[in-house]
C-alpha cells in the first residue's frame, strides 16, 4: 500500500510540456475551419470509438476545385506525434492520398467560395485506437508540401467504453473567497481497472470553457486510496469565474438579428456593426455557448453554402489596459494572432476589430495578453460566482505494455 502511494503521488510532481488542442490554419484562402464530434458543436471535439464521426468542415475562399488530400496522425497526451506507432497500430484503411470529396460550391454569394466536408471514419479510413488526433490537410496541386499545407485540426477519441469513472462539482465556495469572484472544481477518479506502477502512465488535463491557455494539467490530488482519487480542496482547480459569454447572431443581410447594431453595403462587402460592448458591473443570466459557434442563415437551408461573408465590427467600450486585448472563442481556434488583436482608439475610449467571418451564431469573450505571456480576463468582463462555466476532464493513460497515451476517461460538468 505504502508503494501505490508513493507512485500515484509521483504521478504530479513531473512538470510537462505546454499541452495545446489547437487547429491551426497556414493558408489564408481557408476560412471557417470546424470540427465537430456528431452534432455536438456546443462541446469539443470529442467521441468513442465505433461512435459518432467526427465531422471537419472549411471554406476555400475561390470557386475552384482543388484536390484537398488528408493525413491523419495519431498524438500522444502532449499531443506530440506517436512517432513509435506505425499507422496500421491506430487506422485501418488509406492515410495520405484520399481526397475529401464531398464539395459544394456556394451559390448567389456576394464573396464566391468552395465548401469541404470531411467525416472520420468513412469508407477510407477508420480509427482503432483512443487518444488524440491530428488532420493535415494538403493542396495536391502545390509545387512541394510545405507550400500545399492548407491547415491542421485536432479532435480526441475516448475507449468505447470508459476505463475509468470521473465525478465532477464546481463550487462557488472555494478555499480563497465564497460566492465571490472563483469557483472551484471538485473531482473524483475511479482507476481502479488501471494497472499505474509508473509515474508517467496517468495524466490528466482539466479545462474551463474548451480553453487550453489555462489548461490544469496533472492537478496533486489530495486524498488516495487503492484505485481512487480525490481533489476537494486543491488550489489548482480554483478558477476565476468571469462572465457569461458575449454573443451575437448574423443571419440576415437586409436587417439587424440579435445583436447587431448596423448592416450597411459599401459596394464591394457587407458591413456589420456589432452592438458595442460595454462594461458589466453585474452579473446577469444568458445561456451563451462559451465560445462556440454554429453556421446558418435566416432560411437555415444549405448553410454550408448560401452564406454570406461579412467584414464583421467588433467594439469594446473601456480604458486603455496595460496588456494586449484579443477576441476569443472556438473561432479563434484559441490562438492569439494578430487579426484577433483589438486596437484602442484614444479618441473613442474604445477597441476595436474588424473580422471576415461568415454568417451563424457565433459567442465570444474578451482577454488580456500581458507583456510576461500571461493571459487574463478583463477588469471590464467581471467576476460572478454565479457565471454557467463548463469544465472538461481528460484522462490519459498509458499502460507498461504502450507505445503512446489513450484517453481512458472523459467527463464534462456544465
């Protein structure tokens, strides 16, 4: 008994490195990348094995066809490459030269643009092991590869049946204030079918709201016991609480939807003024989707390819801050680049940015980069125990016997 606890405290002294489930795209032609596990798209990328595909769509921004070909690569729980699997270990099927076939070109919209599908599994591939995944996508008709390299999606595939059992419980009553500005996440872990005699076999990452610029990861649990483990009291889980997320909905061009201020047409784009985003002293109640978002119009038919593309006006009401303050949300693919950058108009006392983005709903939050790297919230967003947040849990696992982590374990708490 004394070894199992020796191992399983070992498992959270090891310091790993920067984990990030992030979609990246390299070419500016591709627009509106999404990956969805089924017809969940308030959640993450996530299914089982042998259930719901995975389903990645993405707009070219040109009416030619190209040859689009995917690679799939199985990652581990760093999500680097498990370069000791070879593809028949986690695929059956071909991997590097199917071309995504399912395209639809758009039809009477101001912006022309090719739309792709691609589901995971099909009659090409099909996965076989749990764990993470990454998605290349390639321009065939590129001179070499690097220069056809269009973007990158990432998703998680969890055992078809959970190998371990997960309880979860946010509080508002955490170990630094009560029903003030944290809550805190509580958590129970059944291993008891796991074989853990070494210290890297286990990780576990925690997120707040699909975010991974705040990921928790391999939090020291604070009671063990044979087979289980518990944090009730562990200050890694305590969370700033924030806000609901923003929101608006883009769905007509001939008039304003919810939260839109102004549409104008300026001969060459559609111009949309979002409502100007003001200070929230309080907390009110609004079931936003935590920085999700959904594709469709006002006829809410053929939205992959009668949408509409808009320069999109975002504004923020509030002092000048001593950090960088960027859009975030599943859109932004949790990436802090440039186009989601505000700039501060001393005049106005406000941020602004401007976006091409295609018509849905879409949420979103504001955040400040600092100098150091460190990522905040805004003073102006607040802080409400009573804020809707929802967490995610992955748990990974690699036995004596592996070549790389599965992900035995996946809970969500909303």
């Amino acid at each position: 008994m004394k070894q199992l606890y020796t191992i399983i405290s070992l498992l959270f002294l090891f310091t790993y490195p920067a984990w990030a489930q992030q979609h990246e795209i390299f070419n500016q032609r591709i627009r509106t990348l999404q990956v969805v596990g089924g017809t969940n798209w308030l959640s993450l990328p996530v299914s089982s094995l042998g259930g719901e595909p995975i389903h990645i769509d993405f707009d070219d921004m040109t009416h030619d066809y190209h040859r689009y070909s995917y690679k799939i690569e199985h990652c581990d729980a760093n999500w680097n490459v498990s370069s000791s699997l070879f593809e028949s270990d986690y695929m059956r099927g071909f991997n590097g030269n199917q071309m995504i076939e399912d395209v639809e070109q758009s039809i009477n919209t101001n912006h022309p643009y090719t739309h792709y599908h691609l589901a995971i599994p099909n009659a090409d591939c099909q996965l076989t092991m749990s764990g993470n995944y990454r998605l290349t996508v390639y321009d065939d008709n590129a001179e070499n590869e690097e220069e056809g390299k269009m973007f990158t999606a990432c998703w998680m595939i969890t055992e078809p049946q959970p190998l371990v059992k997960l309880k979860l419980e946010a509080t508002s009553t955490t170990d630094i204030d009560i029903q003030k500005d944290h809550q805190q996440l509580k958590m129970e872990l059944d291993h008891s079918q796991l074989r853990i005699t070494h210290p890297n076999q286990l990780n576990i990452v925690v997120l707040q709201n699909g975010r991974w610029d705040n990921a928790v990861i391999n939090p020291k649990p604070d009671y063990l016991s044979a087979g289980k483990m518990s944090w009730q009291h562990v200050r890694a889980l305590i969370f700033d609480a924030g806000n609901e997320y923003r929101k608006f909905e883009f769905l007509d061009t001939d008039h304003p939807t919810m939260g839109i201020d102004a549409i104008d047409w300026d001969g060459s784009d559609y111009q949309v003024k979002i409502m100007t985003d003001s200070p929230r002293p309080n907390y009110v109640y609004d079931e936003a989707a935590k920085g999700s978002f959904y594709i469709r119009n006002s006829d809410n038919v053929e939205n992959n390819n009668t949408c509409e593309y808009a320069q999109i006006h975002f504004t923020l009401k509030a002092p000048k801050l001593p950090g960088d303050v960027y859009l975030n949300a599943d859109w932004t693919y949790g990436r802090f680049l440039p186009e989601y950058r505000m700039e501060y108009d001393e005049m106005t006392k406000t941020y602004h940015a401007r976006l091409f983005m295609k018509q849905g709903y879409y949420s979103y939050q504001y955040l400040m980069k600092m100098e150091d790297g460190s990522i905040r919230l805004l003073p102006s967003e607040g802080n409400f125990y009573q804020t809707q947040n929802k967490y995610n849990v992955l748990v990974y696992y690699r036995a004596q016997s592996d070549r790389t982590d599965r992900l035995v374990g996946y809970g969500e708490l909303k």
